[in-house]
C-alpha cells in the first residue's frame, strides 16, 4: 500500500465477507515511529479479522504493531517475527462508526534495511444498507 492507496475511497460490498490484502515492498529503510497505512476500512464495517505478513529478506530487523487511527495495536500488540501472525481474538469483532485505515506502526528499528515486503489481510463485513 501506498499513500495513493489510502487516498482511494473504500469500496462497499452490501452483503457478505469482504477480503482486504495489501502488500508493501521495503524500498527504503523504515524509522521507528513510521506508520504505514494499508487498508482502507469504510465507515458501519465490523472487522472479523486481520492477518500481518512479514517477509523482511533478512528477518527480525524492525519490531511492528497493527492497528487503526485510534489504536495503534488493536490488531497486533507487537510481533518481531517473519512470516503469517493472526491478531488477538479478543479484539474481534471491532465495529467502525468513521472510515479508518489499517496500518502497520513501525517499534524498533534492530538493524534497518530495505528489503523484502511488508502485507496486511483485513476481512469484514458491512452490511449497512
């Protein structure tokens, strides 16, 4: 995700699950403190789960929390680990009164490099009519 990707309106889907992914490639070092925002989540959508992808080429260089404008670890209160980790289940379902984003907040910085990629998977529903 870019930022031009979190300036696109969030799509609706009326009824059923809605499967969000987005991914990152790491073309520059990341600083403590950045957030980077993935996933558009619109307003009245009920979030179901959140799934955080990372594949640092060298592997545990950067810590990262997941979570949303309000609460920067609702999803992924700290992870340091390569590969799939699932957020909490106890944050589920989280219901959105506004439109948010997803985002990645970068914790510590162990050794910053600048490869492999970063990837968020959000699913939910919006069944506002």
């Amino acid at each position: 995700a870019s930022s031009a990707a979190a300036n696109v309106p969030a799509k609706y889907l009326h009824a059923g699950v809605v499967s969000v992914y987005a991914t990152m490639s790491l073309t520059v070092a990341l600083s403590a403190g950045d957030v980077l925002q993935f996933v558009k989540v619109p307003a009245g959508a009920q979030v179901l789960d959140v799934t955080f992808q990372n594949n640092e080429g060298a592997g545990n260089n950067y810590t990262f929390v997941v979570g949303d404008g309000l609460d920067d670890n609702r999803y992924v209160t700290s992870t340091s680990s390569t590969g799939v980790v699932r957020a909490q289940a106890t944050t589920f379902p989280y219901s959105y009164s506004a439109e948010d984003t997803v985002d990645i907040t970068v914790g510590t910085v162990v050794s910053a490099t600048a490869t492999g990629s970063l990837g968020i998977t959000v699913y939910y529903v919006n069944d506002q009519r």
